[in-house]
C-alpha cells in the first residue's frame, strides 16, 4: 500500500473506492512500505510491488531517461512525452515524486506522470532525486532546482520550451517542488508560471489538528512515520527552521499561482491548509482543494478511484491553462 497501512479503515467518511482498493491490494499479499515496521530496503521494495498494481494498464506514451550533471553526481531523469500535433516545442512540468524523501522512485509515480502528461499536453520531467538517508538535505533540494535549471536551459534540445516552465510534486515532492519555486524567484533562475502540489509535507510540526486527528495511521500515514521520514531527510530529531527545508517558514511573495490539493483523511492536511493561510498573507493567487474522503497518496490510486482520478484530471487541466502559449 502506498505510505499506507494493514489497520482495516474506518468506513464513515473514507471514499468506498479507496477501500475496495486496499482490500483487493491485501488479497493479493501486498504489505505496506513501512520503514518503522521493516529494514528501510523492505520498506522501498514492497512500495515498488504495491505501485506495480496501482500502475496496472497506465496509458502508453513516449518515454527517455535522460542523465545530467547534477550538484553532486549525475542527476537521472524520466521525460514524458505527450502526442502533438505539430513540432512546435512543448511546455514542461518538472515533477517530483513522493515518498517522505526516503522511499518510492520514479517508477512508482509512472501511472500519475503519464496521466499528467496527457491531459495536461506539457511534457513531464520526472526527477529521480537521491533518497535520505544516503542524502541529507540540502541534496534533494539542491537537485530539484538543478533539474529545474536543466528544463530551462536544455530542455530545446529535447523539444521542449523553457519558457513555459511549471513545477509540481506530491508529499515529500511536492516540498521540493515549493522549494524549487521559491529559489527560482533569484535573478538568473528560471520563470516558473506555476506550481502544482499534492498533500505536501511543508513543515517538520507535528502538533497541528490533523495530526492529532489521523496520525493514528487509521487512513495511512501515520505521525510516527512522518517524524522518522523528517529525521531521515535531515539527519537530526529537532524542528528546523532553515525555509529550504520547511518553505512553510519561507517568504512567499512573488511566488507563481499554485494548486493545492490536499486530502482530508491525513495527517498533513493541515501543511496545505497552513500553506494557503500564508499564501493569501504574501498576495500569491492560489486554489486549495481539500478531497474531503480521501487519504494521503490518493494521486496514485487513479486505476480504481474515481475521485482521485478526477483530481489529477483538474490539476492536469490547471497545467495546461497556466502553461498556454
């Protein structure tokens, strides 16, 4: 199960769908990727099986694995490529996957970034970040801008324009994402015109209301997990207020309109909700949506959940309205 859990879900407000999903995922023997349950190697392995069933029958398009030079290493990439009718260079969504920046990969996601790619005509450039805790912060953050940089500057070469750039992640992707934005305000950096972000994970507080209501892990994710996925990333136990890590903490003017869909059955709820406080303080135009009956990681149960099929459908349409010739 994506970041999820073997508990049986309570049935008052969860969406059906999602728990005829999971039944059918235990049916078949597929175990949560809990890294506090299992050695972390487990853990990355049984997130790969389980999104091998949630990306079943994924709608074909051209894909290429593009290598660059990234801030530390070669930096790996996955460009998606939706049909056009025409040559004119397309624009780009650089996204990031999820996964508490310690597991999940690329190859998880490969359902979502295909379906973005479509609906939305801009290519994907997915970005295979190196995980924690072989890679501590800033690592992740300084490739997602290098993957950034890399859409902006090269993407030509590759059919794609620069100049209409958007950024985009889930989770832990999606605070690279945000992070990636902000930096992209300094003079020099690339123009991002907008930023999509799914249930981010923005800021390393455990204290808020969602926490204390689903941090139990009764729908997924649990406030434990969270605090391993924090200390794992940084190296440490304590709260860090360096906005390259928790952009919650970060000045957010001059930031580019963003889409905020947030679940409400998780215990990051709030991050988004904080997040669109601020935003509104800092005058930066953005829509939050909160998906009332679903759960953390509901962008990758598109195959059998009509809601969260629906959701990537109407951030797929908010990328290709923003990044319109």
């Amino acid at each position: 199960m994506p970041d999820g859990s073997n508990q049986l879900f309570t049935l008052d407000r969860l969406d059906p769908q999602v728990v005829a999903l999971h039944e059918a995922m235990r049916a078949q023997g597929l175990v949560s990727a809990d890294p506090l349950a299992m050695p972390l190697g487990q853990a990355r392995a049984a997130a790969e099986r389980a999104h091998l069933f949630l990306n079943r029958d994924a709608p074909p398009i051209p894909t290429r694995a593009i290598e660059t030079e990234g801030p530390a290493g070669p930096l790996r990439l996955r460009l998606y490529r939706p049909p056009s009718s025409d040559d004119r260079p397309l624009p780009v969504l650089v996204y990031f996957h999820g996964g508490g920046f310690a597991v999940n990969s690329v190859d998880t996601h490969d359902r979502l970034l295909r379906l973005l790619a479509l609906r939305s005509g801009a290519a994907v450039v997915a970005v295979a970040y190196g995980k924690a805790p072989e890679h501590r912060f800033p690592h992740q953050h300084d490739e997602a801008l290098a993957a950034l940089r890399w859409a902006a500057r090269e993407g030509a070469a590759h059919g794609l324009d620069g100049g209409r750039l958007a950024v985009g992640g889930d989770s832990a992707g999606a605070n690279l994402a945000l992070g990636a934005a902000l930096a992209a305000r300094a003079p020099g950096e690339p123009r991002v015109r907008f930023g999509l972000l799914f249930y981010g994970m923005f800021a390393h507080d455990f204290h808020t209301p969602s926490h204390r209501r689903f941090g139990d892990g009764r729908y997924g994710l649990t406030t434990a997990r969270m605090r391993w996925y924090w200390e794992q990333y940084l190296g440490h136990a304590e709260p860090t207020r360096d906005p390259r890590a928790a952009p919650l903490l970060a000045d957010l003017s001059g930031l580019p309109p963003l889409l905020l869909l947030a679940a409400g059955l998780d215990c990051l709820r709030d991050d988004s909700l904080r997040l669109a406080e601020r935003l509104a303080a800092a005058d930066v135009p953005f829509d939050l949506t909160v998906h009332e009956s679903l759960p953390h990681s509901f962008a990758n149960m598109t195959r059998l959940v009509e809601a969260a099929d629906g959701a990537v459908t109407r951030a797929a349409l908010a990328v290709r309205a923003h990044l319109a010739a």
